[in-house]
C-alpha cells in the first residue's frame, strides 16, 4: 500500500474511533478517493471512482460512508439550492467558485479583509459572526470560452 494511503488509513481509523464508528475498508477507499482529488465530487461520482477498487460497494454504501466522514470532521458538504451535494475533503476554512455552466467547483484562496466583516456584522442586529462562507459564481476558464465564442 503507498506511502499516502497508510497516511490516510490512520488519519481516518483515529476519526471513526474517536466518534464509536468502526473503520471498514468501503469507508477508506471512500475517503481515500476523496483525499485525493480537489474536484469536490458528487455521490455518484465517488461511486463510480471507488468501484474499481471495491467491486461490491453500492452507491447506498458511498452515500452513508460520506455522510459518516462529514459527521466525523473529515469531509464538507457542499451544498445547493437544487438539492445537489458535492463532497470535499479538504475541511480547513477555504472558499469557492462555483461554475453556472458545468456546476464544477473550484477552491478559491484569499479572505476578506477583518474590517470588511466588521461591516458586515455590524448590519446583523447583534448576530454574532465566528465564521463565513464565500461562494462565487461564474463561468469556469472553459465554458466562460464557449460563451464568448457562442
Ligand atoms: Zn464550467
Ligand atoms: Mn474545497
């Protein structure tokens, strides 16, 4: 087994035991895949990327693992206003770019200024503001082409 993926077994086993869930190799190939990939995939697409390496794994099983690896800290989910849900593996703050067009979403790096969030807050009516999420919306370089050349 490669260096990463020993790497990646253990940060996952810790989190499940940590949480009374029992590590089971569905849920490691599960969050291996997501590990490695900054594409934020959606269910089926974490299905059919774990199928070549667990032949028996259902797409109810994938479901439940992400959902496990959310609950456990390990993964985001990212999710819309058409009940769509995409999966990123990466849970430091960081935000995203959300393509109109493929649905793609990209990280995006950089944060807003602290007194720029102060504004913000202070037109809340005593909310009080630990975090936020940025998300932009757009076209992504590829179909933001198409549409200049439609
Ligand atoms: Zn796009
Ligand atoms: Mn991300």
């Amino acid at each position: 087994m490669p260096q990463q993926d020993q790497t990646t077994d253990l940060v996952l086993r810790e989190a499940l035991e940590a949480n009374g869930q029992r590590f089971t190799e569905q849920r490691a190939a599960v969050y291996r895949f997501l590990a490695s990939t900054d594409k934020h995939p959606t269910a089926d697409e974490v299905f059919l990327a774990v199928r070549s390496e667990v032949p028996v794994i259902s797409l109810a099983t994938v479901y439940k693992s992400l959902e496990t690896l959310v609950g456990c800290g390990l993964a985001m989910k990212l999710t819309y206003g058409d009940g769509s849900a995409r999966y990123d593996g990466r849970t430091d703050p960081h935000h995203h770019a959300r393509c109109l067009s493929c649905s793609r979403i990209f990280d995006v790096g950089g944060h807003l200024p602290p007194e720029e969030l102060d504004d913000l807050e202070e037109g809340t009516e005593g909310f009080q503001v630990t975090g936020y999420r940025l998300e932009l919306t757009g076209y992504c370089s590829r179909c933001g082409k198409e549409q200049a050349e439609a």
